[in-house]
C-alpha cells in the first residue's frame, strides 16, 4: 500500500465504537473496523493534509486502494477522498466509479458516490463531456446491476434540486423503470428519493 492508504487503515483500525446501519449490513459481505462515519471523515482530512498536494492520478489510485479491501470504513473512505477532490475528477474517471459502484452492495456507500461525486462532477464537464458522461448513465440504467441504476437516478440529484437539471429526462426515466413489471426496489427507492427531495 501507498503511504496515505497505510496512514489512513492504520488510523480506521485504531476506531472500533461503531456499526454501520443493519440495512447496510445485512447480505453486504463487507467486513466492519468499527470506525464511525465522523473518524473516517477526520481520518481522510488528516491524511490529505499530512499527504498535501496529491495529484488526479494519485488521488484516484489512493481511492482504489481503500475500495480494493472489502471493509465498509475502507470504501467509505476511498469515497470520502472522491468526495474531497471532485473538483480534480473528469470523464476519464467514470470507469473507475462505476465499477466502485457495481460493487458498491449498500446504500451508505452508493447514494454518496452517485450524490456527491459522479453528479456534481458531471455538472463541471463542458458541453461534449456532459454528452458523454450522461450516455455513460443511460448505459447503467439499462445494465442488471441494481447499485449501477441507482445511481444513475440519483446523480442529477443536487442539479434538478438547484434547478439547473433536466426534470424531463428525469421523469422519462423514471416512467420507464417504474413500467417495467418487476422494477428492484433498491432502484425505485431512489426514484422515490429524488421525488420527495424536490417537494421539500
């Protein structure tokens, strides 16, 4: 492992008061340190500052590392770096996500990567990078994987609640996926959690 990725197992390790939520836990296959959401959020600021100056390539490796280890702190952290450097994120770094996302298994790992990452860093895209990453989300919402079409639904999230997202693309999917016979729950779930976001 890199420097920054022992630095921040190391530090998650060290934290053992706490349990993810059981509807993450259960049939997740992810192991647990114990570490809460606030040490893993302290954790990766501390690093970032003891490791300064990081560039795209390093930060995106360092978030596949943590992600590598199927523990719930690990990949709560690797999003949490995602999270920090967003704005160093671009079209060449959807593949990664979405394979983070395909085996994202929770939603505490899901809903923030879609959310917090993929979202706002396709709002930062210009007009040709847009197009592309956005063909990418059509792609996952037509794919089997229920964690991939979740969080094709939810990453105009934070742009349709500010008003600068497409609500007619919006509902045409969400029209779609809630006419197919046997619709996942986990991804009508997320239409239904972009719905009442936008009522408040």
């Amino acid at each position: 492992m890199t420097e920054a990725g022992e630095f921040i197992d190391a530090a998650l390790q060290r934290e053992t008061a706490w349990k993810p939520p059981a509807d993450d836990r259960e049939s997740s296959g992810l192991e647990s340190y114990g570490a809460s959401v606030g040490a893993v959020r302290g954790t990766v600021r501390d690093a970032m500052r003891k490791y300064r100056g990081m560039s795209h390539d390093e930060i995106t490796a360092l978030a596949s590392e943590l992600w590598m280890a199927p523990v719930y702190e690990r990949r709560l952290a690797a999003v949490v770096v995602l999270q920090s450097h967003v704005a160093m994120l671009d079209n060449s770094d959807l593949t990664r996500i979405e394979g983070f996302l395909r085996d994202g298994r929770v939603r505490s790992l899901v809903d923030p990567l879609a959310t917090d990452v993929v979202g706002p860093m396709i709002e930062r895209l210009d007009d040709v990078g847009q197009s592309r990453a956005r063909a990418a989300l059509d792609r996952w919402l037509r794919e089997n994987n229920v964690w991939l079409r979740r969080a094709a639904l939810l990453a105009p999230l934070r742009a349709l609640r500010s008003g600068t997202g497409d609500p007619d693309r919006f509902a045409r999917q969400a029209r779609a996926i809630l006419a197919e016979p046997y619709a996942s729950e986990i991804v009508s779930e997320a239409i239904d959690l972009v719905l009442d976001a936008l009522a408040k």
